[in-house]
C-alpha cells in the first residue's frame, strides 16, 4: 500500500518524463545487440571439461612417461637421444587414423589395467631405424619405408618389434604408477594404414605424444587411449595431488621380512631390585623374604633384549602368573 500512495504522489509530467527516459534507453540497448553482439561458441571437445582441463594430472603422467621414455631407449639400443614432449591432445579416432603415413608403424596395445585396447603409433622410419639400433645397427635410412610398402614388416622385425615395445611399456608402466598399475601387451603390429583400425573412429580418444631425434633420425611416438578408459579412474587424474603409491618389496626382501619377524627375540619382565651384602647373601636361608624396590600392584618394566620397551602390570591368566602391556615406551630417537 505504501508503495501505491509514492507512485500516486508523482505528477503527471514526471510520469512523462520517465517514460521518455525508459523509452531511449530500451531503444539503445536494442541498437547495441544488434551492432555489437558476440556469439561465443562452446567448443565441447576443447572446452574447460576437455581430459586436458579436467583431468591436469594426465600432464604430469605424460611429462614422466618422455622422461622414463628416454632412458628406456638408451638402454634398449644403446644410443642416446632427445625427447621432446608434446602437450597431450583429446578428439577422435578418426583424427589420428587421418594422420597416419603410408606405410604406417601402428602396433595394436592391450593396456593392461585400464581395460581397454590403444594404439602405439611410431613414425615408421624411426621405427625402423630404432629396431636396426636395437640389434646394434647403425640405423636405417627413408629407402627401407619403400621395403616396407611393398612387404610390410618381416616376422623378424615383428618380434624385434615385441622387444622394443617392452622398453616403451616400461615407461608407460613407471609414468602410470601413481595412478593405476597399467602395462602394454603387443597385439599386432600393421604397416597398412586401411588395416590400422583398432579403435572405433567415432570414438573420443586421448593421444599423448613425444617428439624424438635419435641419432640424427627424428619423429614421434603417440599413445592414443580412449577417453572412456579414464573414467573409473577420474577422480584421481582430476586431483591436485598425487599419493605416491608404496613400491612392492622385491623377493628377497620379502624373504628377509619373513626371516626376521620368525627370528626368536627374549622378553625380561623385572618384578624389582634389591641390594644385599655378601654376609646377608650367604646368611639367606628357605622361607626368608627379600624387599624388593617396586611396590605390590605396581607398574613393571618388559624389556626386549635389554632394552626396556614396555610397561606393564602383573596379572593371572588361565592359572598363570602373566603381565598386561599397559603401555609402550619410546625413546627421544622413535
């Protein structure tokens, strides 16, 4: 009511008056949306949910896997290289099948512990040139990708294959640790590019890439997953911080555990002290009593090979005269 009694008070110019006011402003607002509107596009495959964003621990899972990487393949063929890494890149499958050479270096993976089927792509002339490293080669130069058209790789250098791609899936291993346990099992490798579709080309994939030189001789190793793979575990690849997971004991420290937790250890429990002289030690006789320095009822000291561990009372168990840990002593050092 208050309200209606002020709009009664305005006169009728200062009615028209505002209404003119109202009137130009709406008119202006009108004029700016058309001149001046800007239409911004969401882009749903590089927007802020895309893995890169919402998953920022895919980053430092990839920057490992280009450092563990490259020595890997120092050791598997004994030459040194540089290893560059690429930031990691999300769309379909059909991008990366669009982007394959011909003839391709395109190994079908088992990623063991994401339970999903990847693509390993290397450049086919560093692939070759690596395999010729590995059995202490010199390398290879581009007229072994004319052999490899016409042919496609030899059962030899499918099985020298399987023995490289080891080394790679060690470093995928060791950069997935903290994560999930994930390893790499070969499935086939294919030189053809029309029989290198191992993923669904509609299917949303993740591709991590490394750009390499090795020993004059560049080009690129891609892990290509598919996104779907990532989703049980997305909680953590969207965390800020990554626990370190605890590294299983190898076997002999296993058995050296075991041989120790069997290993006999001695408890003493004193029940007191007391001081005598030699003459009272030799004058002691059947049914004399001893003072001891601790009161009836009270705290006793358990010690482990000497060292005092733990406090405890004195008690009856089952017809046996037992103690009960009350509880343990540390040290300054524990």
């Amino acid at each position: 009511m208050a309200g209606m009694d002020d709009i009664e008070k305005i006169t009728p110019e200062e009615m028209e008056a505002l209404a003119e006011v109202l009137h130009d402003s709406s008119s202006g607002l009108e004029g700016s949306a058309e001149e001046d509107a800007v239409v911004l596009k969401y882009d749903l495959v590089g927007a802020s949910g895309s893995p890169r964003h919402s998953m920022p621990v895919l980053d430092l899972v990839h920057d490992r896997f280009a450092h563990s990487l490259k020595e890997q393949l120092t050791r598997a063929t004994r030459v040194e290289g540089s290893v560059e890494i690429n930031a990691p890149k999300h769309g379909k499958a059909a991008e990366v099948y669009g982007a394959l050479e011909s003839p391709c270096s395109v190994i079908a993976v088992d990623a063991v512990g994401l339970d999903t089927m990847g693509m390993l792509v290397i450049s086919p002339h560093l692939m070759m040139h690596l395999l010729d490293l590995c059995i202490g080669g010199t390398g290879a130069d581009e007229s072994v990708l004319k052999t490899l058209a016409l042919r496609g790789f030899s059962p030899t250098e499918k099985r020298l294959s399987e023995h490289l791609i080891r080394f790679i899936a060690r470093a995928v291993t060791k950069a997935w640790s903290e994560v999930a346990d994930v390893n790499l099992n070969v499935l086939r490798l294919e030189s053809n590019p029309r029989h290198a579709v191992i993923l669904n080309p509609n299917e949303a994939v993740v591709s991590f890439s490394v750009s390499l030189n090795w020993k004059d001789v560049e080009g690129q190793i891609v892990l290509v997953l598919p996104l779907s793979c990532l989703r049980p575990i997305e909680s953590r690849l969207a965390s800020t911080v990554v626990g370190v997971k605890k590294e299983a004991a190898s076997p002999w420290q296993d058995a050296m555990f075991q041989h120790i937790e069997e290993t006999p250890v001695e408890l003493i429990v004193e029940l007191g002290k007391a001081e005598l002289t030699l003459r009272q030690l030799l004058d002691l006789q059947e049914g004399e009593l001893v003072r001891l320095d601790k009161e009836p009822g009270g705290n006793l000291e358990i010690r482990v090979e000497g060292t005092p561990k733990y406090n405890a009372r004195p008690v009856v168990h089952h017809g046996n005269m037992a103690v009960e840990v009350l509880d343990v002593l540390r040290t300054g050092e524990e």
